[in-house]
C-alpha cells in the first residue's frame, strides 16, 4: 500500500494491507473529495477468500476453546487500541469515504463502545436449566459458537458497520472472513491489524478486499466450511446474497436499506425536533441507513417548520475534510462517496421538481462531481419516487399530514422497515404511534438512536437479526440442548 497524503498522519503499520496470503494485484482508493486515488491495496481473488476460508476454519478450535475471560481479554485490548489510534483512524477513515474529521473520530469511538460492550458479553453467554418430564432426567441448554462467520460491509460507515459484527462473532467464538466495501478497505484492514496487535491471530479475523466482490461473494456465501453469513448494505445485494447462502442452509442476517420517516406533530417541541432532525439526516452527509428520508410534519406548522428547516441547512458549512496543508477543517457536510451517487441525486431532485415538489432556499441544487449542496424539498407526496427512494444523500423531502392516522399510514407507506422517528410531547400519542410504525428502531423524541447497548435491526425489506445489545450474539450461537438420563 502506498498511500502518501497520509504518511506521518496515520501509525505506518495500520497502513500495511498484506496479511498471511500474497496477493498479485492491486487496486486504487480514491479520496472523494478530491476525487484522487492516494492508496493502493492488495486485490484479493476468490481463491484467496477460499484459503482465508480455510485458515478461519483451521483456527476455530483454538479460538472457540478458549475460556471465555481469555478471549475477552483480547478484545477489551482491541477496544484500547482503537480508542488510543482515535485520531489517525479517523484521519484514515475520512481520506476514504469523505466524512468531517470530528464525524469520523466519532465513529471510531462508537466501534470502540461495541468492542467493549461484546467483550464484556462474552463472558456472559448463559445457558439454562429446564424441568425434565421424568424425575430421572436432567435437561441443560448450551450456547456454542456457530463456527466460521464470514461479513460483507458497505462503505458508508467502514469501520463501525465491521467492527460490530467482527466482535460479536468473536465474543461468541466464532472466526471470521470479511469483505469490506471496495471503496474503503482502509478502516478495515487498520481494524485487522490492530485486532492482532491485541493478541488474535490473523486467520481469526481476516480482511479480504477486491474488486472481484461477486466471485468473493460466492465464496463467502457458499463455502461448505462457512456456519454463517452477516451482511449490511443494498436491499438489491442483500436479496442476492441470501438466495446464494440457501444452497447451503447457512445462518443469516441482512443489515439492509431503510426509508425512515421522521414525523414531527403540531405538539412537538419544534427547537428539539429541528435539533434531532439536522443530527438524523445530515450526518455522513445523508449516507446513512437510519438517516430521515421523509419528514413528515402536520399541516399546521408544517410553513414554519420547513422556512425553520432551510435557515439551518442552508447554514451547514460544506466542503472537504482537510484543508490544502493537511489539516482538518471543522466542516459539517463532505462530499458523497463518488460523482456517480451525486448525479443520481441531482437527477432524482430534477424530476421531483418537475412532477411539482418545491426546492426551499436559492442554493437548493448546488455542486459538481461527488459534491451536493444539502437541500429542502416541499410540497412533495409520499407516493412520489423521491419520497419512496433511499436517497442516501443531504435532501429533506417534506410531506405534510392531517392527523395521526394518517401520519402513521404515511409512514408506514415504503417497502422499508429500519428506523423512524417521532416528536411530541404527548406520551399517548408517542406510545399509539411508536406501536404502530412498522420499523425496528423508533427514536421518541430522539435524534440519535444507536447505541452498542441497543438491539439495531430492521424489519420487512430492511432485514433481520440485530446488532448490538445482549440479543446481538443470538446470531452467533448455537443452541444445544442435552438430555441426561439415568439419574
Ligand atoms: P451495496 O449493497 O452496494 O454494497 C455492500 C457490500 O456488498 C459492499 O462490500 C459491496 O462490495 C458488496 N457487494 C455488492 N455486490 C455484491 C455481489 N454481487 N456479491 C458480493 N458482494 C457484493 O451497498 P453500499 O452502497 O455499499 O451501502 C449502502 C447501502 O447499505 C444502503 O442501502 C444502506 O441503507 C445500507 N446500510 C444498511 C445498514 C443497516 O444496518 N441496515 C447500515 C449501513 C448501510
């Protein structure tokens, strides 16, 4: 790997992309605010999946044997690591997928916080003891590691999205395959490397990056010697990737797309719901899948809350995340992830714009090449195709509502399931609506709704299984039950 700009900013050996196998071919990262390639790493093929596959299986037995306060100890030193490297991981982090400086440091903290949270749970991964039918039989229940786990993560939040899934199967006893998004395999192998330096072999935990994401995908997906499958991303992919993994009963989960509404009532506290609103839609610039796709807001005040709405946007402070000398700029808003996401965006507002929806502010569609300015729309309806998209970008379109009824049957109205949010300060109408929104996460009130100790999943086309909180090693474990007799 050779990546320049970043030399003397990031601790060299996170920078160094080769681990047990030696890979031929490499490709190119590119910084997307700039739009240069500054690194280059290791192109991995599908045959190198297969024997990263097979260290992983060889490797289990040890791992999985370990007590569990041993393999704890590992992974609270990891913790430590990721939170001493703070800053270079988030200077790296932000080189490849373009968030603010701050917002990248913050990711870092916030894989650091699963990190511990899973340490601290593998120590607690409880069985049960069950009343026998018969006085001469004794029934226990075991939880045990699935076996080998092999993850697919996107590029929007490259570290946090690996870093949940790669300790929670390691907290079980699970060894690991991953395969991080082609445009940020930086933040993983730094992930893989300090993982190491804490004590894991590197056949535990590898990284496997390439441009060759479907012949990878196959493997991951198919290998008889694989127990599970954990992917986030693209609904599209996800649908893909599960039919692959029936062929061999795999375990899976999907972390899919989502389409959150976020709804705000004339009872709201209107101050609190823009505060939680700018955190819910423009963090990561909008490239966020429990990020405010829709903001609902009742007819009443729904004028004010949109002029309200344009004051703060247009007030975001957009641009890249360092300056000319290297230095980081205490931007808001950074670039998409490449031009083609912009373009798509542009082209999406264009025809919304067209089909009658009003853009807010005289800036609204600003920007060449990866770079959009952030933007309220008006006036749209919930059945057009910018309400029922994943924008994946800084537009807040804004739909407006009669009454809760029909707030609710708006927001239920996409094919998605994730996250969605709600503001009043009337707690029957925040418990009636919170129970029937059809989504896996709802914020009452709340902007910032994921934590490490929360369980984080969707339902319908969002996916299932959870990360997180004490249901997030379900997906890693094996529930055996043994029936002693003869007693
Ligand atoms: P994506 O589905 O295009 O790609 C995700 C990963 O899948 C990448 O590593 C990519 O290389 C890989 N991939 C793509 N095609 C593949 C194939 N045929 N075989 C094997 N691997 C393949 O998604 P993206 O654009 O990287 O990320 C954005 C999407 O991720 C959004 O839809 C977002 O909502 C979703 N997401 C969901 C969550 C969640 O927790 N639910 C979190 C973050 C992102």
């Amino acid at each position: 790997m050779n990546p320049k700009p970043l030399q003397g900013v990031v601790d060299n050996d996170l920078l160094d992309a080769t681990w047990f196998y030696e890979v031929a071919d490499s490709f190119a990262v590119m910084n997307p605010a700039t739009g240069e390639d500054f690194a280059w790493v290791p192109d991995a093929s599908a045959a190198d999946a297969s024997v990263a596959v097979a260290a992983a299986a060889a490797e289990f037995p040890r791992w999985s044997g370990l007590a569990a306060r041993e393999r704890a100890k590992v992974l609270f030193r990891w913790a430590d690591l990721l939170l001493e490297h703070r800053a270079d991981l988030g200077a790296l982090l932000s080189y490849e997928q373009g968030k603010p400086v701050a917002e990248a440091i913050g990711e870092i903290e916030y894989s650091a916080s699963y990190v511990q949270w899973f340490a601290e749970e593998a120590t607690r991964l409880y069985g049960d003891t069950i009343p026998a039918p018969a006085s001469s039989k004794r029934i226990f229940v075991t939880k045990q590691a699935v076996g080998v786990v092999t993850v697919i993560t996107p590029w929007n939040f490259p570290m946090a999205m690996l870093a949940r899934k790669a300790v929670a199967a390691l907290a079980a006893g699970c060894t690991l395959v991953a395969k991080p998004a082609q445009e940020t395999p930086l933040s993983a192998f730094a992930l893989h490397r300090l993982a190491v330096r804490a004590g894991l072999s590197a056949a535990a935990f590898a990284v496997v990056a390439g441009t060759a994401s479907a012949a990878i995908g196959e493997v991951l997906t198919q290998h008889q010697a694989v127990a599970k499958f954990s992917f986030t991303g693209s609904t599209r992919v996800g649908r893909l990737l599960a039919a692959q993994c029936a062929s061999t009963v795999k375990r899976v989960s999907l972390e899919l797309g989502g389409n959150a509404p976020f709804i705000v009532f004339a009872d709201a506290d209107i101050e609190a719901a823009l505060d939680g609103l700018m955190l819910a839609k423009f963090r990561n610039a909008g490239q966020t899948c429990v990020c405010a796709n829709r903001v609902l807001v009742d007819a009443a005040i729904a004028d004010e809350f949109t002029e309200r709405l344009a004051a703060r946007v247009s007030a975001l402070r957009v641009g890249p995340a360092f300056t000319d000398d290297g230095s980081a700029d205490d931007v808001q808003i950074g670039p998409l992830i490449h031009e083609r996401a912009a373009t798509g965006l542009r082209e999406l507002l264009s025809r919304a714009v067209a089909d009658g929806a009003r853009l807010v502010g005289a800036e609204a569609v600003q920007g060449d090449g990866a770079w959009l300015h952030p933007c309220v729309v008006a006036d749209v309806r919930n059945d057009s195709e910018l309400a029922q998209s994943e924008l994946f970008g800084p537009v807040a379109p804004v739909i407006r509502f009669r009454n809760e009824a029909e707030a609710l049957t708006l927001a239920n109205a996409t094919e998605y399931g994730l996250a969605a949010y709600l503001y009043s300060r009337d707690i029957g109408r925040c418990l009636r609506v919170a129970e029937g929104l059809q989504f896996g996460m709802v914020g009452i009130n709340d902007g910032a709704i994921s934590n490490a100790a929360a369980p984080f999943g969707g339902m319908k086309q969002s996916g299932y299984g959870r990360e997180g909180s004490k249901y997030g090693l379900d997906d890693y474990v094996e529930t055996k039950y043994l029936s002693i007799g003869g007693i």
